[in-house]
C-alpha cells in the first residue's frame, strides 16, 4: 500500500447527514465550518458548475480547477494538487474517485488515462 500523498488524508465516507444534497458541497461546507483551510481539488466537474450546485462558497474554501486538464498519470495528478499550494494544517477535498484511489493507492493502474 502506498503513502499517502499527504499528511493525515482521511477519505471520509459517511454521508448520511448530506441527503439530499451535493455530497461534497455537504462535506465542503461542514469542513469551512470547523477548519480555516479547506481546498477543494476539482477533476471530474468544471468550477463554476461545482459553485452552481453551492448556495454560496465560503470565503475560506479554496478550489482548485483541474476539470479542463488532461492528468493521465498518479505524478501528474501529485504535481497539479502541488501547484494549488500551501495544504498544510487543512483539508483537502478531491473530487474524483479515481484520484482518490491513486492518492490511497486502491490498485489503480497509475499508467492507464
């Protein structure tokens, strides 16, 4: 089993408190609440899509757009979250499960797109 990719990842699975709701805007939104560095790694959705589906984003969640790029491999996937900056003492939240796999490494094959 690999590394994680950072410090203290937890992939949080529970969402039974969010029905209803956009899961990861649930978990966004409930992360801002308790923690003053919140990062939201978007893959599989554009940003302004994930905003849409937000009421409105608090000020302390940062989203990194990686929607339009194309990451074929797990390096490619480490350096584009590396460039988003300081995660320190945070939370960060990916959303795609294939880049949740490689960052836990779940069995990924690291060089298929």
């Amino acid at each position: 089993m690999q590394e994680p990719l950072f410090e203290g990842v937890t992939l949080i699975e529970d969402g039974a408190e969010c029905s209803g709701q956009s899961l990861i805007g649930c978990f966004v939104k409930k992360a801002a609440a308790r923690f003053t560095n919140v990062v939201v790694a978007l893959f599989d959705n554009s940003k302004e899509s994930f905003e849409q589906r937000l009421s409105s984003l608090p000020t302390s969640v940062t989203v990194l757009d990686f929607y339009k790029e194309s990451l074929p491999s797990f390096a490619d996937y480490e350096a584009a979250l590396s460039r988003g900056g300081s995660l320190q003492k945070g939370v960060l939240f990916i959303e795609s499960l294939t880049a949740l796999q490689w960052v836990h490494g779940g069995g990924v094959d690291r060089t298929c797109s």
